[in-house]
C-alpha cells in the first residue's frame, strides 16, 4: 500500500508523482485489494466532499466534466439558464486574473488565501484592486480580512453549522451542530442562497435546510448515471429528514438501497475510462522548477508542524497547542549553520524572488544540506514577518494547477537584533514595528517572546496605548541590560513586559501563576518582576505531550527514575497515551537518554 | 485510547485534517463542550490526535465575527445580501460572467460547497469557482483521473490493518495524520507489517520507518526505479496488464527500460518470484534501491 501527500502533491510534477505511484499498483496487480492501493492522505476535513459536488473549477458537477452531454444533462437537472460552458480558472490562475483585473468580483468563503497561496504578498495586493471583494468568514480578523473585503459575512463555525463532509475513505459523516451560532453568524449554504434569490434565481435555491441540498446533491448524483459514474449517492436522494439527522458514517457509491457498502473500487477490473480499463502514464524526466543558483543557493521546503494547523485561526486559539512549537521556525542543517554563523535560537532572514521572512533558526540533523524546511502556519495575525506563503514561487503542475510548494530557491542569511524579550497580553495586538515575535495562547491571554531593535520606551508605550487606565510598574536595571514593567487594573494583570538581553531573560512561564490571578496577592507581587515563581515546582520546558501536557523535563526525571521505554513513560505520566501524536518523540527522547548511559557506561570502563 | 463516552453527547466529526475523525461534543452550557473521539466511528475509533483533543480550547467567541459588515460598517444580513446581489449582477452585466469569481475551501461542508458550485456553473455562467483544495490534492484528482478515467480513491482505512507493506511517500503522517499513522505503528506490532518512507527530509515518521529513503527534491525516478524493480523480479502482474490497461499503453513504458539501467544489479533482483507471496521482502527491496 502506498501512501502518498503534499511531497508528492505539491509540486510542478505533482501529477506525474501521483501517476508514477499509481502505475506501480497497476502493474502489480495491488489496487482494489484488501491491503493494497494508493492511497491519497487529504489535508482537509471536507476535501472530498468539494471534489464531489464539482467545486474545483475544471470539474462540473457530480464527477462529470464539460462535454456538450455533461453540460446538457447537469443543466436540464438545475433547470440552468447560463451554465457553463467550458473548464473556469484554476487557483493560481484565478487570483493571477484578479490581480490583471480580469476578474472584479470575487466571494471568498471559509480559507485564508492572503496567507496560503503562493505569493501571498502579491495575492494580498491583488485582494485591494477587486471592485467588490466578500469574505465570509468566521473569524473577526484574517491576513484575508485585512485586505479590506466590500461585505464581510459571519458564518457559522465548527459546532455550530450542520452538513455533512467526506473523509479520504470515500466515507460521508455527518458534522452536526452542538452550540448555538454564535451572534448573527449563519451557514454559508444560506448566504449564497439568500444572495441567489436575490438575483432572481429563488426557485432554484429555495431550500429549507441543508437537507434538501444533500438530497438535491445525492439525486445529480444518480441522474443518468447507470453505473457510468463513480460517484453514486442513489440511495441517499431519498433520505428523510429524520434519517439525514441520524445519518451513519458510510461509504460512497451508494447507488440503491439494496447496494452493501463498496470498501474497495476497482477490484472487479473495470475503469470508468472509455475502453473500461486503466491507463500507464508515462512520466516526463523530474527536473526542479527552478534551480538553486549563486543568489538563492537553498532549496526551501514548506510544511506542517504537529499541533497547528493551516493558518491558525482555530488551533492558534488553544494553550495546549502552543506550547509544541511556539515560534515561526526555518530548520536547517548543522553544517549550512556553522558555514553561515548560524545559531540554534537565532535568527535567519529567508530570502527568495518573492519574498522574505524573519523565522527563528532551528538546527536540525534531519534536514539535508542545502535544504531548509518552513511551516506554513504563521501570518500577521499571529506573529510578525512569518508569512511562508509569500516566500513560495506561483509555478503549477500543468494538469492539476497545484502549486509547487516544497522546492523554493532561497537565501538564507544571519540576523541580529538589539534586544530580546516577552509580553504577556490578554488580547492580540501588533507590537512596536521593527520586531518580530508570534503569539502563543495561554490561559487568559497571549504570551510571545520577541526580538527587537525598538526602545523598550517605544514598546511598551505601544502595549500602555492598548490598555488605558492601568496602574503601571517596573523595575529596571540598566547596567544588566534588563526592563521589565507590567500594567495592573484592578488588581488583575493587564500585560507584561520583559525586555533585555538573551542571558537574562526567564522564560515567560515564570509568570503563569501571577498571570491566572483574578487579584494578585501581595507575594505576587513581590515576585511579579522578579524573573522568578512563587510557586516550588516550576517547569518551563517544552511541552513534549500536548494532551496530557506534559512537558520534557518531567519526562527526563521518569526516565532518571527508571523509566526507560515509551509504554513505561505512558505508564507514569500518561504521556503518550491518548492520541499518540508525541510518540516519535518520546522515542528520540528515551533514546538519547539511552545512549547517554552508554556513553557513560563505556567512559566508566575505560577509565 | 480516550476514556469511554458515556455522558450524552452529539456525534459529530473533527474540522481538521481528512483522516474524518469522528468525535462526541457534550455541551456544557456555558458555550464550551467537553470533546471525545466517538468508539463508533470506522474512522477512528475513539481516537484523537493532538488538535481534535484540544478542540474544546477553541469554542470561545473572543475572535469570531459576530455581524455582517459594508464598507467596514456593521450592517444587517439583508443590507449586506443587498450589496452581494447587486455588485455581482452589475460585474456579469457589465464584464460578463467570467468576471466574478468564488474562491471556496475544504473547510466548508458538502451542501455549502453544492449551493456555490450550482450558482456559479448554472446561474452566473462561469466555472471561475474553485478552492483551496486546489492547493491540497489537485494532483491527486488529475492523477486519479488520468489512471482511471474518474477521481476515485480505490481503498479504504481497513487496508492498512490488512496490508503487509506501507510505503509512505511525501507524508508525514506522525505529525499531518497522527490516528491513521498509529493505526499503521499497530499493524505493524500486531503482524510485522513493515513501513517504508520514501521523502526529502527528516521527519518524525521516517524516523521511526523500517526503511527510510532519503531523495533528492525531484523524485518521480524512484517510484519508476520500484516499477522497474517489480519486473525485474518478476511480481509485475502481467494479467492485470493486459486485461486491465489497453495493449496500446503497456508497450508504451519507455522509462521501464531506462530507469531499469540505473539500478545496481543484484542478485536479490532474481529474487523469488514473489507472485505467490503478497509482497516482496524487505530485505530484496533494501539492497536493491539503496
């Protein structure tokens, strides 16, 4: 079984990498068959279900394309006035069209393209030129919103909205609502509805609930299909109200009720091409999209990391997640480090022929030399000079129109600034310009820790404009190099500023007790600017299991203490044992702490 | 594993990545929930990776858009529809249709996603509607179709319990899909199930692979060195060659011959015919491609 995801898919060749994949299974006979195929890891909760109703723009509807009997029979179902008539703008191409002002009304819905699209700098630019550009959105404040949108919509979010989505098993589930929208937020199905009948098409788009667009939805599914289809959901353009409610998750095709769940397609040998059966494609001879040269000499990477995801706006919002990695990060190798003066913690500018961005250097044995790797997830909102999406070249594959985001000639430089620190505030707001930090969610508020060339005066006259009438305190020692003040109203800490050298600054943790106070206390107080706890037991080391959190130093004391495998850890601190997410870590860790005793070992008997 | 559901709850599924994990909310009345993985659901379990865990740390309205806004005023829904309706009337009667655009998201659900494709393609005339799954599995979907004439997955979860070799290509499925990856740790443990990574870095799941190949970006060759490799020793299935794809394009296969030069010979490559074993041995594939 081969499984595959954006290394293969995000690239200029990404079609003919899914093809190369899918001809070894071809050739051996291991597609259809229980344990065997290839299999696409999707990165989105409903990636299938858009793919399904056609919502790419070189697909109809329905799995069905654009010839003259496809358009004819999808436009007699809708009762269509203006279908159609040939393939629409790809993404890249789409927001290409915006910015030569070809395209002059754009709808964004639900996704962040100021942040994830290739370019965003200039897809961001691009968004300003529109003569009417709408966002819906559930958030009050995206990279995407800051370009400025004619009409902003609040949609209802996770929770709240009702519908249902495919995973990558073909398998349809319902996401149900379990909270109350929230404000005058509503469902993107009934906004575009609303807008319809507002054009004149209200008896196309009179629907009650979303229901009766899943009926519609299964029933274009069905209509004259005969089995020349894939994509089958018969069985579902009947559902009744109370059994979409009740709706189990189950795979698709689903052409008649009588019709038992299809786990595996393709095991009986027939292909939905014209002669029935699969196609070999034959590859063209892998190059780079553009090679590395003299002024972009690395090959940048874009990624994930494990507990953040896309750009933030949902997962930015839990404590438990920030603490994995906290900071806009660019990894690179030991070697290219030393050769550049490179330091773990610092900073690099990465530098290509499209943008640039300040990320925090982690040195990493893993990463090949002359490669670095980037995630994707940070943007203005969130942090300061850490939009990756701007850094990536706009080249696609030319049968997918996928963007070709893992292999960016790049620059990579050293860079310094005057001061370091980190603020606590209980909202999220920009810090003085020249300073690069990311926000991190704590209980009651943000943490991020930041590197600047400003005065401390100007920083924390800009984080003093931001809560007006609060007590302030400070304590400063110039000849250490150390300014820390914090704004109090009623009592309860408003925000916190420490700033100075790398040296003498605690890890902003220091503060968490003081930070949850309703009213600090006289040895809070005391504390408060002390660098130091109050409290006797105080970890500020990463957090290794986000569940649990449970953080790296505990986890060297279970190991100290006897603990010497994953499971013995799981056993003690739970680490490890819900989602397993941590576990490749958990292992390095115990690892290493192996190998020290070896090290130890093998000192004490040669000695 | 989370700890058994018992408290009443609404089966839902988790709005993150497509492993479509299937998760209970427990409202607790104060616009929070209490979350779980639901046992019931195939596609988990009961299992949650980091972020569907945390996801009660993400139901405050702190950040949400709370009324529609014009021209970065509040306004009603109806004023806001008004503007919507009318600026797109105005741009197709004045541009034409290809002058509007909708830019959508695999975030949002199956009849949000129906409703826009069908005002679009139907109503406004244009298929300038596309998503940002575009930027996700586009290639996959031009994949799937070029091999198989429809974008079909063939498989399902259940083939990673079953199968004896998980070849994991440009995925970091520790970190990206963290359930599914565990469900392969599993069948690893339970049956020997061996896990190759095939990738240009260093990652949590290649760390932890049987075998790791560590390739240059531009890779296609390797997979088309496996294929060669599978004729060579002789587990390329002829049959479904011939019965399966037409004669016209199993004769076209000119890397075949060319990626075949490039591998070192061994004489694992005459390894047993693994026709009558389901997979080829490690070992073999390790030699060979190394």
């Amino acid at each position: 079984m081969t499984l595959y995801s954006q290394g293969v898919n995000q690239s200029w060749l990404g079609t003919d990498k899914v093809n190369a994949i899918i001809n070894c299974h071809l050739a051996t006979g291991r597609i259809g068959k229980p344990g065997a195929g290839p299999f696409s890891l999707t990165g989105q909760p409903n990636a299938m279900g858009g793919r399904e109703v056609g919502g790419l723009a070189n697909q109809l509807a329905a799995h069905m394309g654009f010839s003259a009997e496809e358009i004819d029979r999808v436009r007699r179902f809708w009762g269509a006035p203006r279908m159609a008539r040939r393939e629409g703008l790809k993404t890249v191409a789409l927001f290409e069209a915006v910015a030569q002002g070809d395209i002059k009304a754009l709808w964004i819905m639900g996704t962040n393209p100021a942040v994830s699209l290739p370019r965003a700098d200039h897809v961001r630019a691009a968004l300003r030129k529109l003569d009417l550009l709408i966002v819906s959105d559930s958030a009050r404040a995206t990279d995407t919103i800051g370009a400025g949108p004619h009409v902003l919509l609040p949609v209802a979010a996770w929770g709240e909205k009702d519908g249902t989505v495919t995973n990558s098993e073909r398998r349809i589930s319902r996401q149900r609502s379990f909270l109350p929208p929230a404000g005058e937020a509503k469902p993107d199905w009934w906004a575009v509805s609303e807008t319809a009948k507002r054009m004149g098409f209200g008896a196309a788009f009179d629907y009650p609930g979303p229901i009766a667009i899943f009926r519609e939805h299964a029933a274009l599914s069905a209509f004259e299909n005969n089995g020349s289809r894939d994509f089958d959901l018969g069985a579902l353009a009947v559902l009744g109200d109370a059994d979409y409610d009740s709706l189990t998750p189950r795979q698709w095709p689903m052409p008649s009720l009588s019709s038992s769940e299809k786990k595996r397609i393709f095991a009986d040998g027939h292909f939905f091409t014209p002669s029935g059966r699969a196609r070999f494609v034959a590859t063209l001879k892998p190059l780079l999209a553009e090679t590395p040269d003299a002024v972009f000499p690395f090959l940048l990477n874009t990624g994930r990391v494990r507990d953040q995801w896309h750009t933030m706006t949902r997962t930015g919002l839990s404590p438990k997640l920030a603490s994995h990695m906290p900071d806009p990060f660019v990894e690179v190798n030991p070697e290219d480090a030393s050769k550049l003066g490179l330091a773990g913690d610092g900073f690099a500018q990465v530098r290509t022929g499209h943008g640039s961005a300040v990320l925090r250097v982690i040195i990493n044995a893993a990463q090949v030399p002359g490669r670095i790797f980037a995630a994707i997830h940070w943007n203005d909102e969130t942090a300061a000079r850490a939009r990756v999406g701007a850094l990536v070249h706009a080249i696609t594959d030319p049968h997918s129109g996928q963007p070709d985001s893992k292999a960016i000639p790049a620059a990579l430089t050293p860079i310094s600034f005057a001061a370091h620190g980190f603020v606590l505030m209980r909202e999220r707001t920009p810090l003085a310009s020249d300073t690069v930090f990311a926000w991190n969610a704590i209980e009651g508020g943000y943490a991020a820790r930041f590197a600047t060339n400003e005065s401390f005066t100007a920083l924390f006259e800009a984080l003093a404009g931001q809560s007006r009438y609060a007590e302030r305190t400070g304590y400063n020692d110039p000849s250490r190099g150390i300014f820390r003040a914090a704004l109090i109203r009623r009592e309860k800490l408003q925000a916190v500023l420490f700033y100075g050298r790398v040296k003498e600054l605690p890890p902003w943790s220091c503060l968490a007790d003081a930070w949850r106070l309703e009213r600090l206390d006289s040895t809070a107080r005391r504390f408060l600017l002390s660098g130091r706890t109050a409290s006797a037991r105080f970890d500020a080391s990463p957090t290794i299991c986000a569940c649990f959190g449970v953080k790296l130093r505990a986890i060297h004391e279970t190991i100290a203490d006897g603990a010497c495998s994953t499971e013995a850890i799981g056993k003690r601190l739970k680490a490890g044992s819900n989602c397993g997410s941590c576990l490749p870590e958990l292992r390095r860790i115990v690892a290493r702490a192996a190998a020290r005793v070896r090290e130890t070992a093998d000192a004490y008997q040669s000695a | 594993m989370n700890a058994p559901t018992k408290a009443p709850g609404v089966r839902t599924v988790c709005p993150y990545c497509g492993v479509g994990c299937g998760i209970v909310a427990t409202p607790d009345s104060l616009g929070g929930a209490a979350i779980a993985g639901d046992e019931a659901h195939p596609a988990n379990f009961g299992r949650l990776c980091s972020k569907g865990s945390a996801l009660g740390e993400t139901l405050s309205l702190e950040t949400r858009l709370l009324h529609p806004m014009v021209d970065g005023v509040r306004a009603t829904w109806d004023a806001a529809l008004e503007r919507i309706a009318k600026g797109l009337r105005q741009t197709v009667e004045r541009h034409g249709p290809d002058a509007v655009a909708f830019y959508l998201s695999g975030q949002l659900l199956t009849e949000d996603y129906y409703v826009a494709n069908k005002l679009m393609k139907g109503f406004i005339g244009s298929s300038n509607v596309d998503t940002n799954s575009r930027l996700c599995m586009s290639s996959s979907v031009a994949g799937h179709c070029r091999a198989f004439g429809s974008d079909t997955v063939p498989g399902c979860y259940e083939d990673l319990d079953e199968a004896d070799l998980l070849v994991l290509v440009g995925s970091n499925a520790a970190w990206c899909h963290p359930v599914l990856y565990q469900r392969m740790v599993r069948a690893r443990e339970a049956h020997g199930a061996r896990i190759i990574t095939i990738d240009v870095r260093g990652t949590a799941t290649t760390e932890n692979a049987d075998l790791a190949l560590t390739l240059r970006p531009a890779w296609t060759p390797c997979c088309s060195a496996v294929f060669s490799l599978t004729w060579t020793m002789g587990i390329l299935s002829t049959a479904p060659l011939s019965a399966r794809t037409p004669k016209a394009l199993t004769r076209r296969l000119p890397e075949r011959a060319e990626s075949r030069r490039t591998l070192p010979r061994s004489p694992k490559n005459a390894a047993p015919r693994a026709r009558t074993s389901p997979l080829f041995s490690i070992s073999s594939l390790r030699q060979s491609v190394s």
